[in-house]
C-alpha cells in the first residue's frame, strides 16, 4: 500500500512530462484527488478501479481483471481521441 507521502512523491516527475508535451494518464485503485489538483500535477486524466468495482473488498480481489478492464477501455478511449485529431 501507498500512503500519502510516497503519493505526492509519484506526482513530481507528470509536470515535467505535461510541460514537455506528454500527455500523462494515470490509473489507481481508488482517487482521493480533486480533478484540479491532477491537472496541477500535470496529469490529463485519471481513473480508479473503484469506478469499476466500488465495494473495496471486491475491487482488491477482482484487481488483475478490473485493471485489464480499464486498461481496454482506456486504450479505446485515447485511440478514439488520436484518431479525432
């Protein structure tokens, strides 16, 4: 498990990536950050597991399939959008 400090050290390297050009996407078991916050830490979107699966219990047994799941629908997503540019 992550806590909060080792958290905000996972965030210092997408703002340099954002101000390169990088689009940065990140994906997470559950979200506690405000869509403000995620855009100042120059990430373009997030999405949880939790979305998928939001009893945590099940979220945490079922992980391996929901992240694939996402992961998928993530690729969709983003493919869709390069495709519209």
């Amino acid at each position: 498990m992550i806590n909060l400090w080792q958290a905000k050290r996972l965030l210092d390297w997408p703002v340099p990536a954002a101000r390169s050009g990088v689009r940065v996407v990140a994906i997470a078991g559950r979200l506690r950050l405000s869509p403000q916050q995620l855009r100042q830490a120059g990430i373009s979107a997030a999405y949880a597991l939790t979305d998928l699966e939001p009893d945590l219990d099940r979220c945490i047994a079922n992980s391996s399939s929901l992240l694939r799941q996402l992961g998928a629908s993530i690729a969709k997503e983003w493919l869709a959008r390069l495709l519209r540019s």
